[in-house]
C-alpha cells in the first residue's frame, strides 16, 4: 500500500512539473513570435497548426499507450520536446518558430494521455477516481499560477529566446525523473471473472454519454483557447510588459485552485458539474463582452469554472469505459480539446478586429450548454452505460 501511494505521489511531481515548466511559455510565446516578425494572423496559424499536429498525434496516442503502455509514452515526448523548446530560443524566423511549434505539438500528444491514463489506474471507483484527477488538477493550477509569473520575469530579465533555453533544458531534467521514479504499472483490484478485451476507437465514439463531454470538452477548450490568444496580445497591442499578463492569468489559475480545492464537489454527479461550469464560463465572457466587470475578476471566474470542469470531464470518461479503453478514450479526450483549441487560435486571429472573439465563444459555449441540457434531462439513462 504504501508502495503505491510513492508510486502514485511520483505521478503527480512529475504532472506537476510537466504544467509548471510547459505554462512557463504562455505570456511569451505571442510577444516573441511578433518579434520574430509574426503578424497576428500567422500567430493564429502557429497556435493553430501546433494543435492539428497534437490532435494527430492524440488519435495515434490512445490505442498505442493501451498496447505498449505508458512510461515510455510519457518519458520519451519530454525529452523530444526539451529539445524542440530549446530550438525554440535558437529560432531566427517565424517560419522556424512555426516548424518548431508544429512538432512539438506532435510530441506533446503522446504525453497527456499516457499520464491520464496511467494516474486512472490507482482508483477503484468512481469518487476515488474523481480525487485523483482533482488532486492532478490543483497541482497543475498551482503550477499555472507560478509558471506565469516566471515566464514573465523571465522573458524580461533573460529575454525570450533564453527563456525556451530554460524551458527545454527543465523538461530533459523532468524526464530523467521519470526515467529513475515512475512505474508502468497498476496498482488497483481488477476483476479477474471475465477476460480482458480491447476497447476499438469506434466502440469509444459511439458512446451516447461520451458524445456529450467531447462536446462539453470541445467548448471549453475553445473558450480557453480565446483566452490564451488575447490575454498575452494585451503586450503587443497596449505596451503591457509580459509580467503583467502573467499576472492576469495567475488570476485566472487562482480560481481554478479554489473550485479544485472543493473535494466535495466530487460527490456530485459529474455530467451536472459539467453544465454548471459550463454555465459560469459562458456567462463570465457574456460579461467580457460588455465589460460588466473587471478583467481580473472575470478571469478569476473563468478559471474557477475551469477548475469545475476538468476533473468532471475527466471523471465522465472513466465512468463511461472500462480500464482496458482508457488510453484510447483520453487520446480522443484530448484530441477534442485540440481541436478546440485549433478553432479558437485560428478563428480568433481572422475575426478579431471584426467581432469580440469573446462573443463568439460565448456562442459556441451556450449552444453546447443547450445541447447538453437536453441530452442530459430528455434521456438520461443512457448517461449511466459503461462499455466493458
């Protein structure tokens, strides 16, 4: 037992420090690929291309993690991307950065799944698992509410390019960790009464339940998404210094710390959980729009509804599926985050200086809240089949 519990801690200093050291990068990405000479649109092109490849790379991911298993799928991509990040600092051009960007987000694919997939293995039920991902979420917020910060301080006192050598060269060093601490194995009670069979990529899309947290997924992600693009163009367009957007989304991470922090929250059915942050995204950048409030406070809000719905999301997936499919079912998870991501980066860049990118995902994330709504209260049944 208490072998499991260091198995288990290993897990999550090492998801800890994957979040802490990739978020570094968010306040400076945008502001050093303008210096690189980078307009708006082709920023919106790198974030977006970046997501099509992690995209690729999450439908590969998924069947491959369940087949081969996932340290070597976690340990691999960060030693690929600590390289591909110090090439970063070593770009000349926008058409490098662009290349750059693209690969890494191939290889970041491969990561998420695997270390979701792997930290599902140490639950045996539903509350349990919902703790885990919480547990995984509050480190990873507290990892996003330091890293901007840093990237901040250190794009200023350093520089950008020297930045991506300190992110590259701190990835390399998270993955010997993981090299030396991290064990591919499971430590829950499996039931032994009916073999073990593989769970096919068509089984998984069809799930009815699953349909409606891939959308919920795909939402969220496309509001953040709209978030990450405009909040750091605030030092491109209003002369901000990159700390001061490290801050404001230190605010937003704050709030996703303190929903995360509510671990009661996990007594509550996870599909309900997903409407409510749903909700209180989408009427925290109703309120953007308008400037109703101000932008700290309206970012905290975000964040704190983010905080909600992530391990709800999460939690969903694994009730949904049986252990032998969850590889395949956080490669798609996360695939459809990416491609959220790819909509929002992409369309935020055309649209931007024609409409409040902020009204559309407003939009976007009521009429996948009204979708929800209606699955979830017309038959909700099918909310409780589980594929085996």
């Amino acid at each position: 037992m208490r072998e499991a519990t260091v198995d288990k801690l290993n897990i999550f200093i090492v998801m800890f420090f994957m979040s802490l050291i990739m978020s570094v990068q968010a306040p400076i990405f945008t502001p050093y690929a303008a210096m690189l000479g980078a307009s708006g649109v082709l920023i919106g092109i790198m974030l977006s291309a970046a997501q099509v490849a992690n995209l690729t790379g999450n439908l590969i991911a998924g069947p491959l993690v369940d087949r081969f298993g996932k340290r070597v799928f976690i340990t691999l991509p960060l030693f690929v991307s600590g390289a591909l990040f110090i090439g970063h600092g070593l770009a000349s051009n926008s058409a490098t950065l662009l290349i750059l960007r693209i690969m890494n987000g191939f290889s970041l694919a491969f990561l998420i799944p695997a270390a979701l997939a792997l930290l599902s293995g140490y639950a045996a039920n539903s509350q349990q698992q919902g703790k885990n991902m919480a547990v995984n979420g509050i480190l990873g917020t507290v990892a996003s509410i330091i890293a901007p910060l840093i990237g901040g301080k250190l794009g200023v006192l350093i520089g950008y390019a020297n930045a991506y050598f300190v992110i590259g060269a701190a990835l390399v060093m998270t993955a010997i960790y993981t090299i030396r601490f991290v064990r591919d194995r499971q430590v829950v009670i499996v039931d032994y009464r009916s073999p073990k069979k593989s769970i096919s990529l068509s089984q998984i899309l069809a799930i009815p339940h699953l349909h409606i947290v891939f959308l919920s997924g795909f939402a969220v992600m496309y509001m953040h998404g709209v978030i990450i693009y405009e909040v750091p163009y605030l030092t491109v367009e209003k002369g901000l210094s990159t700390a001061s957007t490290g801050q404001l989304f230190s605010f937003m991470a704050v709030g996703t710390f303190l929903s995360l922090s509510l671990f009661f929250i996990n007594r509550f059915d996870p599909i309900k959980r997903m409407m409510f942050g749903l909700f209180g995204m989408c009427m925290s950048l109703f309120a953007l729009v308008n400037s109703l409030f101000s932008l700290m406070l309206l970012l905290f809000l975000i964040g704190f509804c983010f905080g909600i719905m992530m391990p709800a999301m999460a939690t969903a997936v694994t009730d949904a599926i049986s252990r032998e499919g969850h590889g395949r079912a956080f490669g798609v998870m996360s695939a459809v985050y990416s491609s959220g991501m790819i909509f929002s980066t992409f369309i935020t860049g055309i649209i931007r200086e024609v409409i409040s990118p902020y009204f559309i995902a407003f939009l976007i994330g009521m009429l996948v809240l009204t979708f929800v709504g209606y699955t979830k209260f017309r038959a909700p049944q099918s909310a409780h089949s589980k594929v085996y």
